[in-house]
C-alpha cells in the first residue's frame, strides 16, 4: 500500500518557528493547483499500480485552498490512481479557515480527518509565534468540526515557548481532553536557522529557547499521555485506541509515498528518494516547459537504508526489530545494536529483549543522541 502527498506551499502570515516551504502571496493559486493535477498525472508510473491507502493534504496551509480546489485534487488522483482502498484523507487546517460553510462544503469530498494547527490554547503563545487564529477560533474550530461530523480529528501543540509554565502546558493538554481530540502531535520548539525566532533570538528580541524546559515539559507530557488514554505511539504522537495516523505511520514504516508539489519528498519503498525543487515559481516553470518540476534523487546506500531504519524504528512505540536488522544487514549489525545499546540499557533508557530495542520515557528525550550512536559509518558487506 502506498500513500500521496500534496504540499500546499501557501500561507497567510509567516510563523516565527516555521522553516516549511510556503508563500505569502496567493496570486498564483489557481496556477499552482492546475500544476498539482498535472504532476499528479504525470508521475502515476511511479507508484507501478499499488493501491493508495492514505492521501495527506500539508504545507503550507492547504485550508486555503477552495472546496472546489480541493475536490479538484482529489478528483484527478481517484481517476488516475488505484484508489479505491483509501482509509485515510487528511486535511492540514488553520482554526481560521474552519468556517461552518467551509467544513459544510468538505461533507461532500472525501476528506476524513483533519489536522488542526492549534499550537497553543494561549494567546500569549500564540502572538509569539506569529500565528493567524486566536485561542477562542482554536477552540470553536474543533467544536464546528466535530458539530458538522468530523470526528477524526488530530490537533498540533507546541511546548518549550518561552513563558509557558508547566502548569500552563498541562493545561494545553487538558483542553485538548476537554475536546475529546483523539489524537495529538506535540512538537518541542526548536529554532530553525533562517526564521524569524532564530533572527529575533540572535538580535536579543527573543527569549532563547530553554532545552531543560523542554525536556520538563515533555516528561509532563508523556505522563498526562499515560494517565489519559493517549498511546505514545511515536515520539511526538499520541493518540486513543484505533486513531494512530495511518499516513505517518506508512512514513515511519518504509512504505513508498507519492510527494507532490514545490519542496514535496517521494520515497520508492526500496532505494530512491527524491524531492522537488522549493520554489514555486520555478515548479511551475518546469511543470509549463517539461511537465515535471526541477527535482533531485538519492540513490540509497545500504548504510543509509539501516540508518533510516535505526532512526524510524526508536522513534515508535513498536522499537527496532533486531530480527530485521540480521535478515537485512547480517548477525554482525544486529550484535553491533546489542553493544552500542548496553549502556543505555543500563542507565534505563532502553528495554532490550531477545527480539527489539525499544526506548524508555527518559530515553525518549535522546532519542535522536541514541540512534546516532548506533549508525554504520560505511558499507562493510557484513553491515559493520
């Protein structure tokens, strides 16, 4: 099974955090829309007939695209594509464009579920990150979504901000509770190079962004998870019984995907990644000239393909399959696991068993440190 996904490079206003490609200027919308049908048609051979399990709508902000727009997309893959198993449609959306006769209107596509970027119940937080909706448009957007049927729902939060007390955050997660949002993605901020945080952190405007913060509030935030029905499925998600995202978990899994539009990532499933140019000017460009957009490849050596896999595999719930790595990298790789997860082991940041390696709660807070240690440095044929 295999997944697409379409990135909405548009947006109303720049979050300070935010380093995803996207544009302010909406002028070439319509433009860029008749470009994603043509790439979506195009690049069909590349999928080689498997059937699509999930579609996934992120930018940008794709709720600024028109209904009309929207069934447009999904119109040109259900013909183009074999999809008559999809489970899951997603829809990345601001509270601000969750307007009653825009969520009525949706009733009558295929979407079923949205992802709402709340980031934060807080105006406070949500003027320092520069965000367009309000904390009372956050909340009266999850309730007219879930008034006009929209029940799978999936909301963005973001912890670490600089003035978010941990008294404060818990009570970020406790109005996601209140809600009954069946499953949450909480991201800590990070400040990427080239955003404004970074800009406004370095010229002293900002607050620096405090790592012993962060780390707080996500032990805060596993134990709510824990004591509240939310499975912690990956580092930064959670969700109840039966509402895991099916189109990230393909991601974490290493099933093939379909990215379309300026900056969007592919993956064949086997060896081959590649992603198109980020600029929307010249994606439409390429699409008008040669009908494909500027892109680039990466052929995958075997140690990049263990590396993902080390990577993906601890940051799940499930951890990393020592079977797996024998059958695919030799016994070697799968003893250099055992030995480079000893340590860790010991200090109880991991579980390790006959079959899996699996990160503890304190051990999620390293994740990222852990996997790099257990990383092949070449391409030795018995995977060390």
């Amino acid at each position: 099974m295999a997944g697409i996904y379409i990135h909405i490079p548009f947006c109303k206003k720049a979050c300070t955090y935010c380093n995803f490609h996207f544009r302010t200027s909406l002028q070439r919308q319509g433009e860029m829309v008749n470009a994603l049908q043509q790439e979506i048609r195009t690049r069909a051979a590349e999928l080689e007939g498997q059937p699509l399990e999930t579609i996934y709508f992120g930018g940008g902000t794709p709720s600024i695209l028109s209904t009309e727009e929207i069934k447009r997309l999904l119109d040109t893959i259900f013909a183009t594509y074999n999809a008559n198993a999809v489970q899951e449609i997603t829809l990345e959306a601001n509270p601000d464009d969750l307007s009653d006769v825009f969520l009525r209107e949706l009733r009558h596509t295929p979407v079923n579920r949205f992802s709402i970027g709340v980031q934060s119940f807080r105006e406070e937080d949500l003027r320092f990150m520069n965000r367009a909706h309000s904390a009372a448009e956050a909340e009266a957007a999850i309730k007219r979504a879930q008034d006009k049927g929209f029940e799978n729902l999936t909301i963005d939060l973001i912890y670490g901000t600089p003035g978010l007390t941990d008294h404060a955050w818990k009570s970020n997660l406790d109005r996601a509770k209140e809600y009954g949002v069946p499953h949450l993605s909480a991201y800590a901020l990070t400040v990427e190079d080239g955003t404004a945080l970074a800009h406004a952190i370095h010229k002293g405007k900002a607050a620096p962004v405090e790592a012993a913060q962060s780390a707080e509030q996500a032990l805060i935030l596993m134990d709510w998870a824990a004591q509240n029905g939310y499975e912690q499925y990956e580092i930064s998600n959670f969700a109840r019984p039966g509402h895991r995202a099916i189109h990230n978990s393909s991601y974490w899994s290493g099933a093939p995907y379909l990215g379309i539009g300026p900056s969007a990532h592919s993956y064949d499933g086997h060896h081959t990644r590649r992603w198109n140019v980020a600029s929307n000017s010249l994606y439409l460009q390429g699409m008008a000239q040669d009908g494909q957009p500027p892109h680039e490849t990466e052929q995958l050596t075997d140690r990049d393909r263990h590396n993902e896999y080390v990577m993906t595999a601890l940051r799940r719930i499930e951890g990393l399959s020592l079977e797996t790595i024998a059958n695919r990298w030799g016994a070697a790789a799968a003893t250099n696991i055992r030995q480079g997860v000893a340590k860790h082991s010991a200090e109880g940041r991991v579980w390790v068993d006959a079959q899996r390696v699996a990160l503890t709660p304190a051990g999620r807070l390293f994740a990222d440190g852990i996997a790099a240690e257990l990383f092949l440095e070449n391409d030795a044929p018995d995977g060390i």
